[in-house]
C-alpha cells in the first residue's frame, strides 16, 4: 500500500477531485486532505473538511484529515491534544530552531513538515532529529514545489534538493516520509517516480519507496492508536461475553453438591485431574510396582517345580550356569586342572 498525507484540501471540489483520481489511479490507497494553519490558534476550531466529501471518490481509496500547524512561536503548542479529536494526523511546520527542538518534543504531533523549498533553512541538530525519531515522529519532504516551474521555479527546486539532502544527512536517512503537497494533478508523481526522486536526494531506491509506504503507514498506525487507545499503549476492542452454565444462577441452589460446588464444576475438575501430567516419582512408582508383581508372578511356578521332581536342576543352578559365560568357564576348568596336577606331585 502507498500513502500519500499531504494533498491541500480547496474549496475547488472539481479540481480535488480530479487529483484524487489521478493519485488512486498512480496506485495510491490512502490520501490526507491537509488543512493549513498559521499563527494562533482559532478559539472554537473546526475541520473544515467534510465527511464524507461532497463528491464521489475511487472506489477503495482510503480519505483521512490532516491539520498541518506552522509554529512561529513555543507558546502555541499547549492546545495540540485538544485537536486530536478533530482531525487524523497533526503536522508541525517549526519555523525558527526554537521550535523544531519545541516540535520534536511534542508527544501529540505525528509529523514535522519543514519548508525545504525556502531559501534558508536553519541548522538541523542530530540529536534533536534523533530524539524525535524515538519518540515517533517522522519528518515530510514535500516535492511538488520542485516538480513545477510555477511558484518559484528554477530556484525552489535547487532549495528542495540542498535540503533535503541535508535533512537525510542530519537523520541518516531515518525516519522520512515523502509527500506531495500537489494543488494540482499535474503535480502528482506515482510511488516508483517518488522513489527515482530520493534516489537523488541521497535517500537511496529502497527507503524511498518506504517512504511512501511502511514509514507513511506506521504514522497512521500510531495516529489512530493515540486518537482510539489510552496513551497509544492500550485499546480495548471487545471486552468478551462471560458464558454462563445451564444449572447456574438458581435461587433455591439447584445443581450443587455438598462442597457448594455445581455438578459441572465437579466434573471438570474431575477431567482436568485426569489430564494431568504424571510426575517423574509417580512414573517411577508405578514402574517398580509393575516390576514386583511380575516377579511375584514368575516365582510362584518356580517353586512347584523345586519340591516336584528330584531329577530335575534346581531353578537357582539353572539360573547361575546360564548366568557364567564361556569364557568364566574355561578359566574355571584350567584351574581345576592345574590344581588337580600338584595334588598328585
């Protein structure tokens, strides 16, 4: 699956909606329509973008909202989680490095957008990216601006190329997430052309096409694990239904035996006692237990045949000569024949 979270959300429905083809058409499954805000924030704010869209969309094209807040100052920060609500993914624009270090340390925002097609970028510190990557925040290379030769042209795709390439530097290619911010569908690249395009932003093939697929889905994963769970840890889905027994839940005690237990209780312990595992001492036991009374049953014949018959070899005789081997009794007949020579010397 691919994703593309930052296409600008405009009253213009005939062209969004031509955009929105044109992106499921380039093999596109989920779409953020953005909605940009700078300076304070409003004090009732809404999304307006509506659900579901006015228009008609492709079938099995996936539509989520975006809220992307560019930060002039630290102060405007506090009211982030009261947006969640409102809107699926929350973008940070920090314009100043007070507030990328603001940004990065946030734990309600989910993207950094920075504007890698202005002219000066300030400094990208590592450990701060660092921090921000470990915390699960992903920072968005927008490459429409450098696509078009409208909107600054020649001098807007050399910015976005020098920075980019100093922010996959600065991240060491960690943590991306390419997008297209497109107005237009004529600024709209498939997956494999977004991949060619980070290939020259030293990202490399393989973490470009991730960039607009496990990295773009692992922050709508964790969005709606924030906006659905306690703290992102635990989401409760079904809590289950307790079965109850056929002979529970009498009032006159029907169904129980002496020791207060149900019949069925009774009998799946009875079943789980019979399921269990022998012990090693018990097996032991047994084994010498069979031992004796198979003993017990072989010495009882062997006793009639002792007081039967005078001719016959007692069982014990029997037993000991079977018992030597021929060796033991060709050393035996040796030395009586040696023992029997020095007695006639």
């Amino acid at each position: 699956m691919f994703y593309d979270l930052n296409v600008p959300y405009t009253t213009n429905h005939a062209e969004l909606q031509r955009t929105l083809s044109f992106l499921a058409e380039l093999g596109y499954n989920t779409i953020a329509l953005s909605h940009t805000i700078s300076g304070k924030l409003p004090p009732d704010l809404t999304s307006p973008i509506p659900t579901p869209l006015p228009f008609p969309t492709p079938p099995g094209l996936h539509i989520l909202t975006r809220l992307t807040l560019s930060l002039l100052s630290p102060a405007s920060t506090p009211r982030l989680p009261s947006l969640l609500p409102h809107y699926t993914l929350l973008a940070l624009r920090p314009t100043t490095p007070q507030t990328l270090l603001t940004a990065c340390q946030s734990p309600s925002a989910h993207l950094i957008s920075l504007d890698l097609s202005s002219t000066r970028l300030f400094p990208l510190p590592r450990k701060t990216l660092a921090l921000a990557i470990q915390n699960g925040i992903r920072f968005e290379i927008c490459y429409a601006a450098g696509v078009l030769d409208s909107g600054g042209g020649m001098l807007a795709r050399r910015n976005l190329i020098s920075n980019a390439t100093a922010l996959v530097r600065a991240t060491q290619g960690r943590g991306i997430v390419v997008s297209s911010e497109a107005r237009s569908a004529l600024a709209c690249r498939g997956p494999w052309d977004v991949g060619n395009l980070a290939a020259g932003w030293g990202l490399g093939g393989e973490r470009g096409r991730e960039a607009v697929g496990r990295e773009a889905r692992g922050v709508v994963v964790r969005a709606e694990a924030m906006r659905g769970g306690w703290r992102g840890v635990v989401s409760v889905v079904d809590g289950g239904v307790r079965e109850v027994a056929k002979g529970e839940g009498g009032a006159t005690g029907k169904g129980k035996e002496k020791n207060g237990k149900r019949k069925a209780e009774v009998v799946e312990e009875g079943r789980a006692e019979e399921e269990k595992p022998l012990s090693k001492r018990e097996v032991k036991r047994r084994a010498k237990r069979a031992r004796l009374e198979a003993a017990g049953r072989e010495a009882a014949p062997g006793d009639k045949v002792q007081g039967g018959s005078a001719n016959e070899v007692p069982s014990e005789t029997v037993s000991a000569t079977q018992s030597t081997s021929p060796a033991e009794r060709g050393s035996k007949a040796a030395a009586q024949t040696v023992s029997d020579k020095v007695g006639s010397k």
